[in-house]
C-alpha cells in the first residue's frame, strides 16, 4: 500500500506513543506540524497507548504539555481499556488488582469493586510497587478461577538505559506459578481499544491506520482488529527484523512525518 493510498482511504490514525510519536517524550522531527497538518486535512488522531501506571487526565496532561494533543484528539490507554471491559462485562464484581495504588484508587473512584481476598476477577496492571505479598496474593486469585484480565503484555518498558520488565514479564511469572494466561488482554494488540475508537470516531475499522514502531503489539493490534497498520522505523523494529516476522505492516516509513513528505 502507498501512502496516497493511506491518506484517501483513513479518516483517521491512531499513533503510538513512545518510538512513535515521541523519544523520551521529545516529540520526533516535525511531528507537531505533521500532526496539525493532517487534522486540517478533516484526519482524527488518536494517541494509544499500553500505559497503565497513571490515569487518562495524567497522560493527556502530559501530551498537552509536549503540544501533541489538541482539542478533538482522542486518548486511549490499556487503563481506559480495562475500566471499560469491566464495566461492560463484569459491572459490580469484586475485582483484585496487581497495581500502583494511583490506579487501583482511580478505578475505585470510577465504581469498581476493588477488593485483597474474595475475586471474581483478577486485574494485571503495571505495577512498578509489587511486593512478593503482593504477587503472593495475586497468585491465590488467580489459582483460586478468578477471571484473569491483563492490561497489556508488553514484555519490557524502554528507558534512557536498559530496558525494565513490563506486565508481560509478570504474565510469564503468573504461567510459571500458577499455569494460567490472561484470559483477555485489554491494550494492544486486545480489540478493546479498536471497538472503543470505531464508536468514537464513527468509523469502520479499515478507515483507520494503526502506527507504530512495535510489530507484536502495534502492528498486530492493527492486522487482528481490521485496520491499516504502518510501522515507523523511530523505535523498537528494525528493517531487519521484519524477514518472517508473522506481524507484517501495510506501509514502512523512516519516520511518521515522511507520510506527508
Ligand atoms: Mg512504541
């Protein structure tokens, strides 16, 4: 696919953050102008991400701060796709969550029952808290047939130096003790968030472009849920590492702003 194509037939796109619109929230290149340049092209953007530490009000915040995020854009984490999920189907059970007390108060807030002992379902975030009581805890839910949701399943957080473990990493520690897998995973590549920005935007999903610079989360999420997908080379993937690899983009571009160049 070209990127003509790209531009006639998506009414919007929906942009990872971090290797893709931003480094180490710098925005990359021209990407303010890219980004006002098709909003007045009548394009939605939304930003989505597998973030989960913090609340929507805080990322949007911080995006506003960088001068990424205007007034009509949309934001959607893997925290907004798990608060929805439970409210969609599992409104009033007793939820246990493996997360930094900032969310665990925030979904409090937003009406879910979040409860130590008792689950009906178990709730993986990213918790940069965890205490082995804590995994300990977590562990006896899921062991005990609680429903097992995981925000997302990115095995490792990218940092000015090595990399840090992710939810996935905490995924692979539940397998090893307790032998199960999330039953859903609520970001990316999950079709939670592609349901929510359909409806958002009114659009049908192969009028929106997935873009990313990660091929088993951002790319697969566009593939699995009926967008477009184009990868950016300003992250994690390389030209090389794409020989084989099962999550294959519709259009590779150096950087997002070479869409208009
Ligand atoms: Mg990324």
């Amino acid at each position: 696919m070209t990127r003509e194509e790209l531009l006639t037939t998506c009414g919007a796109f929906l942009l990872d953050l971090d290797g893709t619109v931003y480094l180490s929230e710098k925005p990359i290149g021209n990407m303010l102008q890219t980004l006002e340049r098709l909003r007045k092209m009548g394009k939605r953007i939304a930003f989505v991400t597998n973030a989960s530490l913090h609340s929507d009000e805080v990322y949007r915040a911080r995006l506003k701060e960088i001068g990424v995020f205007r007034e009509g854009d949309f934001l959607y984490t893997s925290g907004t796709a798990a608060l929805s999920l439970l409210r969609e189907r599992y409104a009033g059970k007793r939820v246990c969550m493996l997360a930094v007390d900032e969310m665990k108060e925030n979904f409090r807030r937003a009406g879910v029952n979040v409860v130590e002992e008792g689950a009906e379902v178990c709730l993986l975030a990213y918790d940069t808290s965890a205490t082995f009581a804590k995994l300990k805890q977590f562990n006896e839910c899921l062991q005990q047939g609680a429903v097992y949701l995981a925000t997302h399943a990115d095995l490792v957080c990218p940092t000015a130096t090595l990399p840090q473990p992710d939810a996935g990493a905490f995924i692979a520690l539940f397998k090893a003790a307790s032998g199960r897998e999330p039953d859903v995973v609520c970001g990316k590549p999950g079709a939670v968030i592609a349901r929510l920005a359909a409806r958002d935007m009114q659009l049908a999903p192969h009028e929106m472009c997935m873009v990313g610079d990660r091929l088993y989360t951002d790319i697969r999420f566009g593939n699995e849920n009926g967008m477009r997908s184009l990868l950016v080379l300003t992250g994690e993937a390389r030209r090389d590492n794409l020989h084989d690899h099962p999550d294959r983009p519709d259009l590779i571009l150096p950087t997002f702003n070479d869409l208009l160049a």
